[in-house]
C-alpha cells in the first residue's frame, strides 16, 4: 500500500477512514483470520518455545512481574486534587 497516497485521501479531521482509504487498506488486510503467532492451546508449539532461549527469557521476566507488588490504587479525590488547583489540559 501506497501511504502517501493513502494520505492524500484524508478528509478534513476526520478520524476515520473514507470508502477510498478503505479500498486500500482492504487490499493489504488478510482475507483469513490471522494470529501472529499459534493459538494458546497449541501446547507443543509453546512447550517447544519454552525451551528456547528467547523462551525461557519471556518466561523469567513474566516471573519477575507476577512477584512484583501492585501499586497502590489512589482515590480520584488525590487524582483530582493537584488539577483542582491548576488549569491543567489533557
């Protein structure tokens, strides 16, 4: 796809994309369901993954963030606070 023809389409502010845009963007999308990678219950797959060093990496860091303590939620009260003082604009 061409995305600088792709912009020149572009109408105004609009956020979305035009009957024109969208031809283009249907030429590209897959016309099948389409997952990057195998679904989560292809155990052999992922059993497989896992004992590769990228594996074993994925599954040490998402160790590390399970023993992680939450944060501690706040109230919009404190949220809403420094902005009851402030004209602040998001």
């Amino acid at each position: 796809m061409d995305i600088k023809e792709y912009l020149t389409l572009v109408n105004g502010d609009a956020i979305y994309p035009n009957e024109q845009q969208l031809a283009l963007l249907r030429e590209v999308v897959p016309k099948e369901p389409y997952q990057p990678a195998p679904a989560y219950t292809h155990r052999t797959y992922w059993e497989d993954f896992g004992q590769t060093d990228l594996g074993k990496y994925y599954l040490e860091d998402a160790e590390a963030l399970i023993e992680r303590d939450p944060e501690v939620p706040i109230s919009d009260e404190i949220f809403g606070e420094p902005q009851s003082h402030h004209k602040i604009k998001y």
